[in-house]
C-alpha cells in the first residue's frame, strides 16, 4: 500500500509539471490529464497486488452534475483477497489556486457550498489544489468550516499521505461508488429531460496475487 500511495504520489506530481510547463492550464484540463496519470500509473502490479484502472466518461458539459455532486472527480477502489475484500469511493472538487495567492470571497464561497453538496453524499470529501508546487489535499469538511482564503497553505495533506490512508482503508465511504453517479445522473435527467454526464472516475480493482 505504502509504495502504490508512493506511485500515485509520482503520478500528481507529473501532471502537475505538465500544468507547470503550459501543457495544460484550464482546471478542468488539468484533471483529464491527471486521472490520466493516475491510470497509467497505478495500471499493472505494485507491492504484490495487480491493479485494473479504468476512466469512465468525462467531457465538458457536467454543470449540472457538479451542481448535484459538489464534487469533479471521484475515486473508487475495491480489493479482494485474503483479510481484504472491500469497496469504497471518495468524492474530489479540484481547484487551482498557487501557494501565496487567494482565492477571492465569491470564489470562497462557492467552493464551500461544493464542499457543502459533497458533504451531504457522503463525509469521504476532500479538495485538491492544483499548482505549480503540486497537489495539495484536504478534507471538505476543514475547507467548508474555514476561512480558506489562501486554499494551498490551508491543504495540509500530500498526495502520498492522501493515498496511502485512502489505499489502506482509513478513509473512504463504500457508498460512494457509480451506484451514487447512476442516481444522482438519473435524478438530473428526470429535472433537465436529457442524459446528463459523469464526472471524472477513476476506479480501481486490486487483487492480491
């Protein structure tokens, strides 16, 4: 678990050069290419455990999905084996704020109220912040009860301590999965009258082998 966290860790980090360097600047962008990452890099066996990654849809377009969620990307991982057979998902809002900058009190407020929607689904909620110094984490739950103004200094998590914790099951809700997109996408349907999209996914199966 320890060196999977640490690949995945590798794997914001590369993304976040790509932003770096101008590759890729617009948030939603940038986590097309980071979930892509990911993927790529948790693909094949780490550690003793053999890893399947799969993205499912993710296009421009989700605003009302993001509206029901709170959340742009979610992340599920299941793992079958001996002393281990679970499933479990958490739900992201990114932003990308550099360290020493702020964001402004409308900007505030609305990631609150997306904290806030994220934490009516599910208290699996966290935020990342992208920038050129990398990702930086935290829970929903800090960000909506605090002055985050300067969101990067107020992320105290890393990538590595984010996954690692994630991957070794102290967090992370077996509710949140795309059973949860499947509704929430359906009830969106039912309100507009057209297929809505889903959000980034990343699912993850590990097998101990």
């Amino acid at each position: 678990m320890r060196e999977a966290a640490h690949v995945a860790a590798h794997a914001t980090k590369t993304a976040m050069r790509e932003m770096a360097k101008g590759n890729v600047w617009d948030e939603d962008d940038v986590t097309g290419v980071l979930v892509g990452e990911l993927n790529a890099a948790l693909r094949g066996q780490i550690g003793g455990f053999n890893w399947d990654a799969k993205i499912l849809r993710h296009r421009k377009g989700i605003a009302a999905q993001e509206r029901a969620l709170g959340a742009d990307i979610l992340i599920q991982i299941s793992t079958k084996g001996i002393g281990r057979d679970y499933e479990k998902g958490v739900l992201i809002q990114s932003k990308k704020v550099e360290p020493r900058s702020e964001l402004s009190s409308n900007e505030l407020k609305r990631l609150q109220e997306q904290c806030d929607t994220m934490l009516s689904h599910t208290p699996a909620s966290y935020v990342f912040d992208y920038s050129s110094g990398g990702i930086r984490c935290s829970s929903a739950n800090k960000i909506s009860g605090t002055d985050a103004h300067a969101l990067y200094e107020h992320c105290e998590l890393t990538p590595f301590r984010f996954f690692f914790d994630f991957f070794r099951c102290t967090t992370g809700d077996r509710n949140v999965s795309n059973v949860l997109v499947d509704k929430v996408m359906a009830r969106i349907a039912t309100k507009a009258g057209s297929e809505p999209v889903a959000p980034a996914v990343l699912s993850l199966t590990v097998r101990e082998g």
